[in-house]
C-alpha cells in the first residue's frame, strides 16, 4: 500500500527517514523550518564513525555505511573511505588501543582494524606529531562526507530522484493523528508522520519529549583554510582522549587508566567534555573539534577558552602545514547518555525518531533503513518507548 509520508525536519534524520520511504514507493513531503538545512547536520565533522559505536548498534552502523556509499554514488555525493587512525602518545593510551584490538582478533569486526607500530605510522601519514608517538590503531571502515554539501544535495535529489516533496522556510506548529499543520495555518494529511526536529524538544509533543531520557549537548568546532598543495590529511585522526568519550571503548579495562590520568592531569578537559579529532573535507579544509557542554551550561556565547584548549591539544598530536582558521562555530544536538537511537509514537500514525546525538552522520541511515524494515513486516524495530 502506497502512503503519503509527512516527514518533519531537514536534516539527516529527516533526509534518512524520506529516502528509505520513497525507496518504497510511499509518496514523501519534507517540511523543514529553514530554507537551507544549518543545524546540527552541517556542523560537525562530516564522519561515519562506525569503530565509535558499541556492539549492540554495530549492524545499524554497518548498514548506515553501506547507505552512505550507496546515495553518494547515485546522488554524486562526495565521500572518502579513507578509514580511521586512533593515536597513542602515552602508554596507557597505546594498552587501551591494543586491548581493544585483542578483544574484536577473531571476528569479523577485528578484520578490519590493525595496529601501526610508531615507523610505520609515521611513514605512511606525515600528519602525526612524533614527538611522543608510540603506534595507531588504524580501522578502514570510517567515511568521511562533507556535511554541509551532502546535508544539502540529498533533498534535491530526492525530489529529482523520486518526486519528494519539499516544503522548506514551513515550519510545523501542530502535528495530530495523521494531520500537520505549518505555523501559516495550512493543514496536511498522512497515512505516516515522522518527526526528526533535532535539539528541538520544545514545539512538538513537549510532554513526551520531557519524559525521554534525553540530554541536549552543545559543541565547539573549528575548521582551518584549504591546506595548500593538495596535501592531505589521510585518514580521520582521533587522539587518545577520544577513547574515554566513545562508549565501544568502554569493554577495555586498562580505559580506567586513561580516564584517571586526564582528570588528574588536565581537569579542564574533562570540565569542557574535550576530546580531540581531525576530519578533512573535499575542499582541502581540515575540520577539527570537540566539546561536550550538556542543558544547563548551554549558552549562546562560544568560549575562546575551549578553543584554544582544542588546538593546545591537537597541536600535540597532528602537524598541519597551515593551522589558520577559516571559521568557527557551535552545534547541538540531542542524545541519550549511554543509550542507542529512539523510535516512539506521541499517537497514531504519528513517530518521532531521536536520539542519536553526535552520531547523526553514522547512524541516520541506518536508523531510518531498520524502521522502515519494521513497518515493512521485516525485522525489529529501532526501540520503542
């Protein structure tokens, strides 16, 4: 049976949401507030993270990925699966990496992931910072996509593709079994309405929203001018504080090591939530990043401070050619601590899926292709609450 499908948000879930159900022949209408997507989707790194997520949400991860290549290829999306370099510039960094590694030898996850000693490394990637350096923990299953150009090439075409709808400067004011209406007063009607409003907990179903075990995070980004030459940066970088913010780093015991050391030795970084990473996109910009600031130390005044504590940091392990910044900015996003994506229904007819939090460009796809599984009588649902 062919539905018409209201989707309610612009961004990637919302994108992802409108893709798996006009893969299906359902007739789609995206509505988003904006005219151009600008939220959380095109502020971030522009990584499909799948080594970052646990083991419970690794098949979602996987067939986010498999997604991934699939719309860049058919959409001329750009995307480099240029894989991922975990680095290790203390001990106990290096005895994290390599528990990890022992843990995953043996399965099919394992296979794609392989330690670098320090010469190695360092002679296939001339961006890491020797001083220090013990070895890298190098996955190939990472991707990197352009956030903001890939965020917005999808719905064009989706709309040239499949004859999606696309009602964007519409935002939605109310949203009953089956019906929306747009805050100019228009109504709409759906067999199927999905929302994806991001950090946005607030117009929609407030009630609902307010009983999920949801926390709003605020990050700071930065990201440099073109490097010159074509230099390149050669794999997604993360350091070793990243091994303390994802939780499928979580099964190493000796992590407990690494998360002692950075509380006694840096508290500031754990007072901000900063862990660093490295990302370069199609134009040559190096994006670099993060913070973690959670609902009530939210505001709207960025923090050079934090800034400057993410470059301190980088500059420890990375060497780029040209550390000028092209721009800067901040994000928020929705995520439940410890927790995996949401699917629920406020009413009939009528879903919201949230949730992922920083993991929005990893797991979109994934989240959106599982439900429509579901609803399609073939497979779990994403989770019900």
């Amino acid at each position: 049976m062919v539905e018409r499908v209201g989707i309610v948000g612009g961004g990637i879930m919302g994108l992802a949401q409108a893709w798996s159900a006009a893969e299906r022949g359902h007739q789609v209408t995206i509505f988003e507030r904006t005219r151009v997507a600008s939220g959380a989707s095109i502020r971030n790194f522009g990584m499909v993270w799948p080594i970052g997520q646990p083991e419970a949400l690794r098949d979602m991860t996987l067939l986010s990925r498999e997604r991934w290549l699939q719309v860049a290829a058919e959409a001329g999306i750009w995307a480099n699966p240029y894989g991922s370099l975990h680095l290790a510039h203390h001990a106990d960094e290096q005895a994290v990496l390599q528990e990890y590694l022992d843990l995953q030898a043996g399965s099919a996850w394992g296979t794609h992931l392989q330690w670098l000693d320090r010469e190695t490394a360092l002679a296939r990637y001339g961006v890491i910072n020797p001083e220090g350096f013990r070895g890298a923990l190098y996955s190939d299953m990472e991707i990197c996509v352009n956030p903001t150009s890939a965020t917005r090439r999808l719905p064009i075409w989706l709309q040239e593709r499949y004859d999606v709808e696309l009602k964007f400067g519409q935002t939605i004011s109310e949203v009953g079994s089956g019906w929306l209406k747009t805050a100019q007063g228009e109504k709409h009607d759906f067999e199927r309405i999905i929302i994806c409003s991001g950090h946005d907990r607030e117009t929609l179903f407030p009630g609902l929203y307010a009983q999920l075990p949801l926390r709003a995070c605020k990050l700071q980004m930065l990201r440099t001018y073109p490097q010159a030459a074509g230099w390149q940066l050669g794999a997604h970088i993360a350091s070793g504080l990243t091994l303390r913010h994802y939780s499928s780093f979580r099964v190493c015991s000796s992590l407990t090591d690494v998360i002692e050391r950075i509380a006694a030795e840096s508290p500031e970084l754990d007072e901000f939530g900063i862990h660093v990473m490295a990302s370069q996109d199609d134009l040559g910009r190096v994006v670099l990043g993060d913070s973690h600031e959670y609902e009530e130390r939210i505001e709207p005044f960025d923090s050079q401070r934090i800034n400057e504590l993410i470059l301190r940091e980088l500059q420890k392990i990375i060497c780029l050619p040209d550390w000028r910044m092209e721009s800067q900015w901040h994000g928020i996003y929705t995520k439940v601590p410890d927790g995996g994506p949401i699917v629920c229904s406020p009413e009939s007819r009528v879903y919201i899926a949230t949730g992922v939090g920083g993991a929005g460009m990893t797991l979109a796809f994934g989240v959106a292709e599982t439900q429509w599984r579901h609803w399609s009588g073939d497979g779990p649902a994403v989770s019900q609450r």
